[in-house]
C-alpha cells in the first residue's frame, strides 16, 4: 500500500510560518520606532528602543532659546528645535529640563506644542515633551514655565531622532539662567577682574560725565 506523502502539508506549514514570522517583525518594529511618540518607559534613559546603539558624533540639532538665556521663575521660556544648519530634519524628539547641577528629576512643566504631546515623568506632572508623528520637521516650538519657586541654572535636553536607525540622546542645550527680579535687576555688576570694586554701567557713566561737565560751566 503506498503511503500518502506530507510535502505539500509541511511546505504550506512553513509558508504560513514565514508569513507569521514577517508580521510579527514588522509589528515589533513599528512598536520600537513610537511613530507617536516616546512612552513612559524611557523617562530615565530618554533613549529610544529601536536596537541601535545611540550616535557617538556631534548632534546636527540644537535646542535653543530665542528669547535670551534669562528667565524669571514661573514665568514662560520658548524654546526652538531645529537644525543647526537649517537643511537637516528630524523626525522624533523627547525633550526635559533639569537643573545643571542635578540631572536626576526633570522641573518646571511645559505647555502642549501643536505637534506634540506631555508626558509626565519621574512622579511629576507635564515634565517633558515628545512627538506626536513621524514626520519631517525642521522647526519644533514649544514653552517651558520654570517652578515659581525656583532659581537656578537650568539645561535642556533633548533627544533628536532622524531615522530609526540614526538618532542623538541628551543634545544639551546652553545653560538658561532663572532669576528673581531682584537678582536681575541691578545696573552695576562686578568687573570681569575679579576684583570688588563695581563698574558703572556705560549709560550711567555718560550721565555722570554730563553733569560734572554742566557744573564747571558754571
């Protein structure tokens, strides 16, 4: 009696077995690349999940400050993320502000950018900021409000990501100063020189010049 072979069962197995496979890689790796957004989860490391190890090079994106480096506590401080070169694009970020001196809890809270979207991270509320699709930008404007109870040095930073494969964690943005309005409001300020002795501010200067010259014309 001649046996009925198991080809056909077994090759048809494997075709669906290679069909699951594909699906199941292309699931996993829609899910590593947040096309929405970075989750939860990478709070601490702010590196995304996509297999690849992290540039080592210089970030072509930067983190900046349009409205000056000082800033008053609780008050808004807009921030810009963007190429270097203005050519470049980006695809993801996920920004947070830390104090200089402590990076282990994000402060402050930010206001919802209009491609964006608020994580809260490290038990805070509103702390940091992600993106909410995948596409090209070139410009990414968001507001940060410091504590109104704080004063300090303040550091952005964010992660850029360009590609799935190609991406910069913690691009650090220069240091923001947050004052109270008594610590920026003086006219006089030390010499560069380190010595206590304190300059006059050149307006000021010219002021005094003007009334000496006034009174020996008397």
């Amino acid at each position: 009696m001649r046996s009925v072979s198991n080809r056909p069962c077994t090759k048809k197995a494997m075709v669906h077995s290679a069909v699951a496979f594909v699906f199941i890689l292309s699931f996993i790796s829609r899910i590593e690349a947040f096309p929405n957004g970075a989750p939860q989860s990478v709070c601490a490391s702010m590196t995304p999940g996509h297999g690849v190890a992290t540039q080592q090079s210089s970030s072509p994106f930067v983190t900046t400050t349009p409205n000056g480096e000082i800033a008053l506590p609780g008050s808004p401080v807009q921030l810009e993320l963007r190429p270097q070169n203005g050519d470049t694009a980006f695809r993801g970020y996920f920004v947070m502000a830390f104090d200089r001196a402590d990076d282990s809890k994000p402060i402050g809270t930010f206001q919802q950018p209009m491609d964006g979207k608020l994580i809260d991270c490290s038990g805070g509320m509103q702390n940091a900021v992600t993106h909410s699709n995948n596409n090209d930008k070139k410009s990414v404007k968001i507001e940060w409000t410091p504590p109104s109870d704080y004063s300090g040095q303040v550091v952005f930073k964010t992660t850029f990501v360009q590609k799935k494969e190609t991406f910069w964690v913690k691009t650090e943005s220069k240091v923001v100063s947050v004052v109270t309005e008594a610590q920026g409001s003086p006219r006089m300020v030390p010499k560069s020189t380190g010595s206590s002795a304190w300059q006059v501010s050149p307006i000021f200067a010219n002021l005094i010049a003007l009334f000496f010259a006034a009174i020996s014309m008397l």
